[in-house]
C-alpha cells in the first residue's frame, strides 16, 4: 500500500469541542482540492453533531436511570414512613385500652375499698 494523497480534516461540535479526526487517503483522480474539503467539511458537521448528540442522549439516560433508583429509593423510604405511621394508631389504641383498663381497675379497687370504710 502506497499513499499518494492525504485529506484529513477535524470533527469539531457545534461548541467548537474537537471530538476527532476524519482521514482521507488515495483520491481516485488526483489530489484533494477545496471543493473535496468543503464536502468532507460538511460531512463532518453531520458526523460531529451525531456523535454529539449520541452522548448526550447517553448523559440523560444515565441521569434518567439515576433518578428512577432515587425515586424508587425515596418511594420505599415513604412506604415504610406510612406503614410505621399506619401502625400507631393501632399501638395507641392498645395503650389507651390497656391504660383505660388500668384505670378502671383502681377506680374499682378505691370504690370496695371505700365501701368497706364506715
């Protein structure tokens, strides 16, 4: 393989970030000349703006996927909050009851009692 010619050209984004090269060799009929340049120019503005646009969408799936764990996560937190909150008033009610229990027990101890005095 012998090169005869070159044609090499940067990828460059929209926010002038130089993500690449793009290289050329051998044309076909002769060298490289400006109208080959501004093709190849131009391709590379498509070729850059797809590579751009791939890691960003990339960046937002992650995000995305980051997000969905931290609302599950936060989801679970809540469920196990409302199933301990959901619970109280069940333990309340049992210690009403058992003190209410209590209560009349000594309210009924100090009636006999106060029977049995003269």
């Amino acid at each position: 393989f012998r090169t005869k010619s070159v044609l090499v050209m940067p990828l460059v984004t929209s926010m002038d970030e130089r993500i690449g090269v793009c290289q050329l060799l051998n044309k076909k009929d002769g060298q490289f000349n400006r109208d080959d340049e501004k093709l190849v120019g131009a391709m590379n503005a498509f070729t850059a703006l797809a590579i751009q646009q791939t890691r960003t969408f990339k960046a937002l799936k992650d995000n995305t996927q980051a997000l969905d764990a931290l609302l599950s996560s936060l989801q679970t937190t809540m469920d196990q909050k409302a199933s301990a909150v959901m619970k109280t008033p069940h333990e309340l009610k049992y210690l009403l009851n058992s003190a209410s229990d209590g209560a009349k027990e000594r309210v009924q101890l100090l009636s006999e009692a106060s029977k049995d005095r003269p």
